[in-house]
C-alpha cells in the first residue's frame, strides 16, 4: 500500500493545504503594492480634471478676441469683472491640473462663477449686441456644465446641466442677447443641452465603473490577505501538531513505559530536548536562519536516529555542501527522526533491519526511511493518530516537498521523502 503527498496538479485558482502557490505573495508581503486596476476613481477623476483644464484654457486663449470684442457692448464695469472672474476660472482649472487636491475646489468655482456670469448677463448687456454676433457665455457653456459634472453630486450636476442652456434659451430671445428667434434659440438650447448632458452621462458612468473596479479590487485584496494569513495558521498549526506529536506525546509515552534505568534516562533525554525544540520553536523568526548545507543535514539526520532505543544504519552515500532553505532542512530532518521514531516503535525489536538513505538529486534531496519489519495498511490508520499525516506527510508538503509512505502488513515500510527548487526558486 502507497500513500503519497507531495506537487500535485490542481484546478485552476485552488490552493493545496499546506502549499504556497506559484507567483503568491510570501506572508508578510502587502499585496496592493503588486496590484494595479486599469480603471480606478482616481485615475478618472484624473483624466477628466486635465481634460477639462485643456478645454477650459483652450477655448479662453481661442475665444479671447471675440470676448473682447463685445466689451464695448457690456457694462464698463461689471461687464470686465465677469470676464476676469471666469478667466480667472480656467486659469484656477489650468493649476489644478498639476495639484489634484485643488481640482475639485476648482471646478465648483468655474462653474458656479460661470452660472452667474450666465445669468447676469442681461444685467451686463449696456448696448444690445448685433444679430450676428451671439453672447459670449455661449462659447463656455460646456465648460461650466463639465466643470459642474465634475464638482457637483450628480443631482446638482443634472439641474445645472438642465438649468444653463434653459437660461441661454431666454437670453437669447432677448434684445440684449441678439433677438435670435425662437427657432434659432431653440435650436443653440437644444445642442448645448445635448452636449453638456452627454458629457455629464460619461462622467457619472465612468465614475460608478471606476468605484465599482475600486471596490472589486479591495474585495479581492481583502480576500487574498485573507487567504494569506489562512495559509501562515495552517503552517504555524501543522508545525505545532507535528511538534507536539514528535517531541511531547512520545516523550510522555516513552517516559510511561520507562522501567529500567537507561529508559529512564533516555526518557529524561527526551524531555529535555523536547523542551529544548518547543522553546527553538517558538523563537524562530521567519527567513531568520541562512541555508543549510546537505552534509549538515545528513549529520542531523544520523546524530538524531543514533539515540534512538534501536539501531538504525545510516547508508553510507557521497553528499555535497547542496545549500537547502532552513525550513526545508528543518522540515525534512524532523519528518524523517520521526519516521525512524514510528519505526522503532511499531515495526518489531531491535532485530528489524532499519535504515536511513540521504541522497542528493540534482539541486533537490531524497531522503529514505525504512524498515523489514511488521509493516502496516496506511488506510487503516484511525484519523486520530497524527504521526503520519501530520509530522511525515503535511509537514513534508508545507515546505512544497513530496511524501511517500509505502508499507503492506508483513513487508516492512519504506517512508521516501523529496524535496527540490520550485521553478520560481531555481530561477
């Protein structure tokens, strides 16, 4: 019977327990700092503002003369300060362009000195002006009801947008706005109602696109943080089960059985090392220790096995210095003590023939536990007992390794252990 853990191929957007999955973000790492939405309220905010600031400084240089032209026409007055106060506008519109905590401010200025410059204008008006010519508010209409799209809540923006080309209608028909007509002034309504609207209804839409993009980005930043402390707490709980599976339980089972002195001793070993590897546990700091070469963790292996209560051989094989990650090293030592704990324990007397295979693979290791002892049906062991799953196999494939557990009653049991680079890692 084989029982197997390890890379295994899985759908789409799922996570193995225990794995992190390629590309993730390590535990720790802010994961807005890789995101980047296409569209977000900022950045729609950003481009109308500097659209608007183009248009309005656009149309005041272009405009300027014709605007001059009807000076004569105005109030010597209040005429001249309507024109530098909307001038002043665009210009306030031109300079929150480049500091966007003004745009708004901006925009609520323009268009409200616009709106009164608009409906001032038949107070304005000294001399009426001639039929050809048509009021200057005319040539800013949508740059008033764009800076009020911009500015306003999108009721204030709407009844602006309805309200200014009604009032050009009027101004129209009056003497002091060129006695267009009726269908003439219908007609200069209508286009700018038609423009101005139009303008509006893409801002609005634009802006509960960008809000929405906003909010789906920080649902799934929310859940992908989320997502990331799950995986830390299911590490941080395999660890812990696996420690207090390898180093309490079997202590206390091997300090119950203690009769004789040298199991007594051995016991009172076992204690303290225990303690020794809950304290080591609870200091470690994440990416805290350098790599560990391969000979050291062979040595580990060997000086750990040989005090156990059997003998167990340590097959004779040339290692390199391979350096492997901390936790690797950490994690495949300890699955494998405890393989050989489990072997001593369950497998028979000390007649069993145990052993224990280091072997490097390319820039990975194999590791083999085994035994020609009893052996055992790997699925009848009751979920309650956590030597396997937890401190062997879990432990193994929270490091992104490979378990393996082949055993049949009567044929003994082999635990193989692997580990190599993710492709992320090796590149």
């Amino acid at each position: 019977m084989t029982v197997a853990a390890g890379r295994a191929p899985v759908p789409s957007g799922a996570v193995p327990s225990g794995a992190v999955p390629s590309g993730a973000a390590p535990v720790g790492v802010d994961p807005t700092r890789n995101v980047r939405a296409t569209i977000t309220q900022a950045s729609v905010e950003r481009a109308f503002t500097i659209l608007l600031a183009m248009g309005a400084v656009g149309l005041g240089a272009a405009d300027a003369p014709s605007v001059l032209g009807q000076l004569p026409y105005l109030d010597p007055v209040w005429g001249p300060v309507t024109v530098a106060a909307l001038g002043a506008s665009f210009v306030f519109l031109g300079f929150a362009a480049f500091v966007p905590r003004f745009a708004q401010p901006a925009q609520i200025v323009c268009a409200l000195v616009f709106l009164v410059a608009l409906v001032t204008w038949p107070l304005t008006v000294h001399d009426p002006i001639p039929r050809t010519q048509t009021p200057w508010p005319w040539w800013f209409i949508t740059i008033g009801s764009t800076a009020a799209a911009m500015g306003f809540a999108p009721w204030r923006a709407t009844v602006y947008t309805a309200l200014a080309p009604a009032v050009f209608v009027v101004i129209r028909l009056l003497p002091v706005g060129g006695h267009a007509g009726v269908t003439r002034a219908v007609l200069d309504g209508v286009y700018t109602a038609i423009l101005s609207g139009a303008v509006l209804v893409i801002a609005v839409v634009l802006r509960r696109a960008a809000t929405a993009v906003d909010a789906a980005q920080a649902t799934a930043v929310r859940r992908y943080s989320a997502a990331i402390r799950e995986h830390a707490t299911e590490v941080e709980r395999v660890q812990v089960d696996a420690i207090v599976h390898d180093s309490v339980l079997t202590t206390l089972l091997s300090a119950a059985r203690a009769e004789t002195v040298d199991a007594k001793a051995l016991s009172a070993r076992m204690a303290r090392n225990a303690i020794d590897h809950l304290a080591a546990a609870a200091a470690d700091a994440p990416g805290a220790a350098g790599p560990v070469p391969l000979t050291e963790l062979r040595s580990r292996i060997c000086g750990a096995v040989s005090a156990l209560a059997a003998p167990v051989r340590l097959v004779e094989r040339r290692v390199s210095d391979l350096p492997l990650p901390a936790v690797v090293a950490d994690a495949l030592a300890s699955a494998a003590l405890q393989a050989a704990v489990n072997s001593v324990q369950h497998a028979g007397d000390a007649d069993v023939d145990r052993w224990v295979d280091v072997e490097q693979r390319g820039a990975g290791v194999r590791i083999e536990v085994g035994d020609d002892g009893v052996g055992f049906d790997p699925t009848g062991v009751p979920a309650e007992r956590l030597g396997v799953r937890r401190s062997i196999i879990e432990r193994v494939v929270a490091v992104d390794g490979c378990a393996e557990v082949v055993s049949a009653p009567g044929s003994g049991t082999v635990v193989r252990l692997s580990w190599r680079p993710g492709t992320e890692e090796s590149s």
